[in-house]
C-alpha cells in the first residue's frame, strides 16, 4: 500500500493510532462476499428455502433487504459465479457499499410513483438496475459514456430482467442541452479508483494529488450537467468510491459556491455529505450526498440536440407473430406492454418510452425478448417474469453433482426430450423456479441458453 496514501488519510481524517491501525487492518482483509436477491425471478422467501439446501447462511446487510452477506460452508469449491443461483439470475454480485447510492435516494422505499430518472455513469449497472427495482414505474435512463464499458451493463440489465430501463451513450456535455428533463439524478461519478486497492494491491502506487485533482474537475463538469438536466425542486445524489475530500468535499466546496442560490443539502442522517469506512461500516469505502435543485440555472443551452433514433413500433404484422407464438405456445394473452424494435431485435416492457424519443437516442431499451432473422426466433429470456402453466419442463433433480440434468443444463448442453411434445418450444423450470426457454427438436430439447451466461 502506497504510504503518501495511507499517510494522506491518517492526517486528512485525524485518526488516532488505534482507529488508523485498525483501518490499516481492514484493507488487508478480505472483503465478505455479498449479492442481491434478484426479486423480479425468485421472492426472497422462495430464495432462503432454495438455498437452505446448500447451507448458505444468509445476514441482510444495512443497506437493502435484498441485499445479503453470504457465508459458505459446503460448496466452497464452486465460486459463486457458478452456482446454480447465479447462473439461474437469481443473484447478482454485489458489493455491500455500492448499493447505497439507490438506498438513500429512495430512502429505501419502492416508490411506484412515475419519474424520469438519469443515471449519468451507469456502467456496469450496479446502480442502474437497482434503481429499476425501487422505482418499477419510472423510467431510468442509463448513460454510459465509454462504449466499449457498455457490453456489461447490457448483461447485467437482461440478467436482472429490468424492463424499465433505456441505455444511452452520451458525452457528459450532452445533458447540458437538456434543462429540467429529469426528476432525479444519479451521478455515480468516474473516480481515482482508490477503491482498487481492495482488487490488487498495488493499484494504489499511482495515487498522487496530480492525477486527484484532473478527476475532480471532471466531476464538477459532471455535476454542473446534473444540475442542469435535473427539474426544479427535484434531486441529484452525487457518490464516489474514494476517500479523498479533493473529489469528495472540495468538489461539493466549489460547487455549492457557484451555485448557492440554486441547490441546498438533503441531509443524509443529520450530515451534509455520508462516507462508509471499512473498518466500521465492513463494506469498501464510498462517499455519498444529496442535492435538491431549488431554482433554474440561466447558464443551459436551450438547444436541443436532433435525436435520431432507429428505434421504431412493430408492425402489426410483427406483433401479430409476436402474440400469436405466446398464445399458442403458452396459452400467455399479454396485454398492457409495449412492444419496439430495433435493428433485428425485439424488446418487450411495460413502459411507455416514445415519449422520450424525441429526446434522446437510445441504443437499447428492454427487456429483448426476439430476434428478427429471416424468421423469428423467440429470446431464450423470454419469459421469465410470465407464470406459464402450459408447456412447462421442470427438471426436479435432488443433486447438481456432474453430469446431472440440471448440470447439463446450465452447461448449456441439449437435453433428453422427455416430453410428449415433438416440436415448439417449451418452458424449464427447476425446482419451480424459471429458468429459460427452450426449444423442442424431436428427441431433443434444444438449449437455448447463450453459453456466455452458462455454467463453465
Ligand atoms: C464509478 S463508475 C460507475 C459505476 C456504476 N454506477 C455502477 O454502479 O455499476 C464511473 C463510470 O463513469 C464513466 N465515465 C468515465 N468518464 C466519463 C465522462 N467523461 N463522462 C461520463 N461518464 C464517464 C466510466 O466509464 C464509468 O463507467
């Protein structure tokens, strides 16, 4: 560990030698494991029974009630990448501090209200997804600036099957030319990654006030943009995973001293601004603060950009396909979700996003559930929040031991067609609990699972 650093927080923070060395302490230690129940497969009740069978012994941590600390005894040899619970998505793998950003915005509630809300910085969708599930009614608009960063936050998104989200790819700059668009803000801000240190040990030895202070800048730039995209009397929260008050405090400084007339503090328990500490908080550092907008900021360009979307409506002919397959396949009658298209893909949502899309351009919106070949060809994710009855394969297996059927599955291997049925397309469960969709080919059950996402 580099010392100007540990040097830089001993004396910015006051320690005495006790606190410093129980910090020091801290970051040597390995971080506990810790994930989020993905609520839109399994209920978390339904995930305390299925996992009982595996000893996990599940704690909630203090932020989220779905958010658990987990403790392994059995299946140790199995990282938890490769669990049947993780390739299944019914956990994604989170860490403990990086879910409060969302839990203070919402103050831990699912609002069911409707908003319009940013995510400035989203990648890999930590956050974003999050954010989908303690407002199912809004629409989060998930930005991230480097596109090849992108990819991730695709994955994570159809992972935790959030159908309420639109990926953009915009410049910070960007937002600047869209005044009062959005009820709330998040700006997960691109930080010194001081945090890394936790990953690789040496990450910090290029820590050093120069490089500190050029990021800081990008977070004002960032932040004035925030301000600027965000309502009148509606709220921005700011949060970094560093330590240091030059990103942290100084940057707020600086702003709240440009803007006095125009934002004031919502205090998070009592305090101006909230920093998790790993020696007390047991999660990775991170700071956080909150922001209401309280009158207009005469500086944005009132310019709007010419969006130039590709995504369009299906055609009625395409939506026709679209039902008649569910309904034939699955006895599934959808009503009151939006069907859109773009490039060779399909997405189904409840949401209403063509209100937006004279507004921004979005690169996806979701969830995919088609791919629009020469013929149609239905997404193996697409029905996982649908309760099929007909046509339903469940693979009951009492062990996951190699080779076994649902070992196989998530390997993504074809299995043994033990249905009466001779073609289409079926729905496997295990244990109850959905999995995807796959097709039927006489003797065969054609696995549809991308291997991407299979078990290795
Ligand atoms: C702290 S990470 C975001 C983590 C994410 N919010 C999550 O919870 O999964 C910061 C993000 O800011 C993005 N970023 C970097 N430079 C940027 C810029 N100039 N404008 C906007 N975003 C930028 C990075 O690509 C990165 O994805």
């Amino acid at each position: 560990m580099k010392q100007d650093f540990l040097d830089y927080i001993k004396n910015t923070f006051d320690f005495n030698e006790t606190e410093f060395k129980n910090f020091k302490e801290h970051l040597e230690k390995p971080l506990k494991k810790s994930f989020r129940i993905n609520t839109n497969k399994i209920s978390i009740d339904n995930f305390k029974k299925l996992v009982k069978r595996n000893d996990w012994e599940l704690t909630e941590s203090n932020f989220w009630k779905n958010m658990f600390y987990i403790d392994r005894t059995t299946d140790l040899k199995i990282p938890l990448g490769s669990t049947f619970e993780h390739i299944m998505w019914l956990i994604y793998i989170q860490e403990v501090a990086a879910s409060s950003s969302p839990f203070f915005m919402s103050w831990d509630i699912i609002d069911n209200d409707q908003y319009l809300i940013l995510d400035m910085s989203s990648s890999p969708g930590w956050k974003t997804t999050q954010l989908s599930e303690y407002y199912p009614n809004s629409l989060i608009v998930a930005n991230e600036f480097d596109k090849p960063r992108i990819k991730q936050l695709f994955t994570n998104i159809e992972r935790m099957w959030c159908d309420n989200i639109g990926v953009t790819n915009y410049d910070w700059r960007f937002f600047k030319s869209l005044p009062e668009l959005f009820d709330k803000v998040l700006l997960d801000a691109p930080c010194s990654g001081e945090w890394t240190c936790y990953k690789w040990t040496d990450a910090i030895k290029f820590w050093n006030a120069k490089n500190i202070k050029s990021i800081a800048k990008l977070q004002f730039w960032l932040l004035e943009s925030a301000l600027i995209t965000c309502k009148v009397w509606w709220e921005i929260v700011f949060s970094t995973c560093t330590l240091n008050k030059i990103e942290n405090e100084w940057v707020l400084k600086k702003f709240y001293k440009k803007y006095w007339n125009i934002i004031e503090t919502i205090k998070i328990d009592n305090e101006e601004t909230k920093r998790l500490w790993p020696h007390t908080d047991k999660t990775w550092w991170f700071f956080i603060t909150k922001i209401r907008k309280i009158a207009s900021v005469d500086k944005a360009s009132k310019q709007m950009p010419e969006p130039k979307n590709t995504i369009e409506k299906l055609s009625s002919r395409e939506t026709k396909t679209v039902l008649r397959f569910l309904e034939e396949n699955f006895d599934l009658d959808i009503k009151n979700y939006f069907f859109y298209k773009h490039n060779s893909e399909i997405y189904i949502s409840k949401h209403n996003f063509w209100e937006y899309f004279n507004k921004l351009f979005f690169f996806k919106v979701w969830v995919k559930i088609w791919e629009l070949t020469d013929i149609f060809t239905p997404c193996f994710n697409l029905w996982v929040i649908f309760d099929l009855q007909k046509n339903v394969y469940n693979i009951d297996e009492t062990s996951e031991k190699i080779n076994s059927e649902i070992d196989r599955y998530l390997k993504a291997y074809d299995l043994e067609n033990k249905t009466a049925l001779k073609k289409g397309y079926i729905a496997i469960k295990y244990k109850n609990t959905p999995a995807w969709l796959a097709e039927i080919q006489g003797e065969n059950i054609k696995n549809l699972l991308p291997t991407k996402y299979a078990r290795k």
